[in-house]
C-alpha cells in the first residue's frame, strides 16, 4: 500500500476523510443545529456523483478510511448507491457511517450489503423526555430499534456516541455503559465543542470532562486501558469482562491533535482541515468548473494540506470561535 500524498506542514498523513452528504437531518439536535435551521439550497449541496469524485480524489491520494456523516446521512436520497460504489473499492480500508439511528430499522441490512463496516449511532439519553428534549424530536423508540436492526445485520462494530452535558444527562452515563455492555456495542463519550450559538444551555457551566465521566464510569464498571485505535481522537479504555469499549473524544481538556489524520468535506464541498478553524478550501467550485480534471482536483487538495492547523484551541468558557454548526460540517 502507498503512502498517503497528502502530508501537511508537521509531518501529519491524512489517510482518513469524513464525508458530509448532506445538512439536512430529522432531528434538531440542541448542541447541533437550531430549530429553525435554514438548509442549503440543494443546487449548493454536491450530488452525489461530485461527492464520489471527491472520495475517488482522496483515495487516490491514500486515503484508506472514510466515514459518512451528515445532517443525517440517511436522509439523503439514493445514497445507496454512493455507497455501494465505495464498497467496490479495494483500496478503503473501512468506510463507516455516523448516524442518529431513526433511519436504520429500514436500512441497516442494506447499508452492510452496501460494504459499510462499522456504523456510529448518536445517543444521548435513554430517557424518552429528556431525548426529546436534546433531540427536539420525540423519536427514541425509533432509535432503539434501529439499533436492534442494526444489530442484526452484522457489521464489524456498532459504536454509540454520547455527548455528555453536566447537570443535563451526566446521571445516565453508568446507565448507557450497561445499554452498551448488555448489548455487545462500543460508546464513546464526547466533550461538547464550541461550535455554533446555542441557546439552550450555556456551555461553560455544561461542560462535564472527559476524566470526570470515567470517573463516574468506574463506579459501576472496571475499565482496563486499551490501545485500540479506529483512526478518530477516541481514546478507548476496555470494560473489564467484556466486548465493550468505552472511548473518550476530548477536544477541550486532551487536545488529540497531535496525530491527526484526517480532514472533512461538508455537504457544499467546502474542504475543511481543522474543526476548530473557519478556514476552507471551495472544492465544489473547482469540480463544476472543471469537471472531470481529476488531476488539478488532486493537485488542490495536495496543496491545500499546506494550510493545515497544528491545532485547535476550544475554550469552554470563551465565546463561540467557530461560528458554522456541527450540521454543517459534518460530525
């Protein structure tokens, strides 16, 4: 195998490419999007031959892992078909989806038949008021069995991700490490980035730490240090006795920046190298205006990782540097 082309200024590879398919979702997440979110027009938004294109120009380059984010991937009309010309490729080495769960009860068997691996399903609460609440959508029935599904269909790994918020879910952490263990899946939880103006809780007082939702963690549950790695900032820690892996995404109190391997492509082709800076390179311009120029399209991308950040710099109690919501750039 090749080693990747796309090296930035520290000697970092990219070989992993998280790929937006669109902004749109059925949930409206309250550390995501606002309730009255205003979409792209989809004229704005890649088809989805241009997002194969994308990908093709990444894997060329030595891209070997890419995960499907949104909006809510699932949403987006026909991108079975996107996938399953993914799956085709010899050359990925996984290619994995980041969803809200409320599609799969339809489509997880035909998504695995598709060639994805490994899938990540948000969830926040097992409580149907308060999902409601952080969702704006009373759907976690939906959920539930959409993960069930997803269960049954037989892919590699099935990983929740929960965004943790003091004094809003924190007492459901021991709650969901059980749904996880009891059910054979992994869970990660995330510290919330400072990404978007919300209006329903003020960051600074939510922000509940990586270190102190282990602790809470390990009063329930022995958890063994792992080196297992999925090529995301999760730091995973093994519950002891079992299949579980709990990780840990902490972009405010353990910078992982220092090994990043990755970049995002948001739904309007926007190529952003850094989740904590608003610099971005206009990919969906260079592709319409020269369609079929696989090779400038690669030469802009080897270009643009020249411009990539050493780090982010999220401060909880700072106002909001990034002004585009998670939606939008994709999760």
């Amino acid at each position: 195998m090749s080693h990747s082309q796309l090296v930035d200024p520290f000697g970092r590879r990219i070989t992993y490419l998280r790929l937006s398919v669109t902004d749109r979702c059925d949930f409206r997440c309250t550390y995501c999007m606002s309730e009255d979110m205003v979409f792209a027009p989809r004229a704005q938004i890649l088809s989805l031959e241009e997002l194969y294109t994308v990908a093709d120009a990444f894997i060329g380059l030595g891209v070997r892992r890419i995960r499907i984010t949104g909006g809510e991937p699932l949403v987006r009309k026909n991108l079975l078909s996107l996938l399953a010309r993914l799956g085709r490729r010899p050359e990925l080495q996984d290619l994995a989806i980041t969803s809200n769960g409320s599609q799969l009860g339809e489509l997880a068997p035909r998504l695995r038949a598709a060639g994805v691996k490994r899938l990540n399903i948000s969830l926040d609460s097992l409580q149907r008021e308060r999902f409601a609440a952080f969702t704006r959508r009373d759907k976690l029935e939906q959920v539930l069995a959409g993960i069930e599904a997803a269960r049954g269909a037989g892919f590699e790994r099935i990983k929740l991700n929960c965004v943790v918020q003091k004094g809003r879910n924190d007492d459901e952490v021991q709650d969901l490490v059980g749904y996880a263990v009891e059910r054979g899946l992994d869970i990660s939880f995330i510290e919330e980035m400072p990404l978007g103006s919300v209006s329903s809780h003020e960051r600074k007082v939510t922000l509940c730490t990586s270190e102190a939702v282990r602790q809470l963690v390990e009063q329930r549950f022995a958890l063994l240090p792992s080196s297992h790695r999925t090529g995301g900032p999760s730091r995973y820690w093994q519950v002891a006795g079992t299949q579980t892996r709990v990780g840990f995404i902490s972009p405010h109190s353990h910078n992982f920046c220092g090994d990043c391997n990755r970049v995002r492509v948001t739904a309007e082709g926007k190529l952003v190298l850094c989740l904590g800076h608003d610099n971005a390179l206009d990919l969906k311009a260079l592709i319409r205006r020269h369609p079929g120029d696989s090779q400038r399209l690669r030469d802009a991308l080897v270009a643009a990782l020249q411009l990539k950040p050493q780090r982010h710099h999220f401060q909880a109690d700072e106002q909001v540097q990034v002004v585009r919501f998670m939606s939008m750039t994709g999760g």
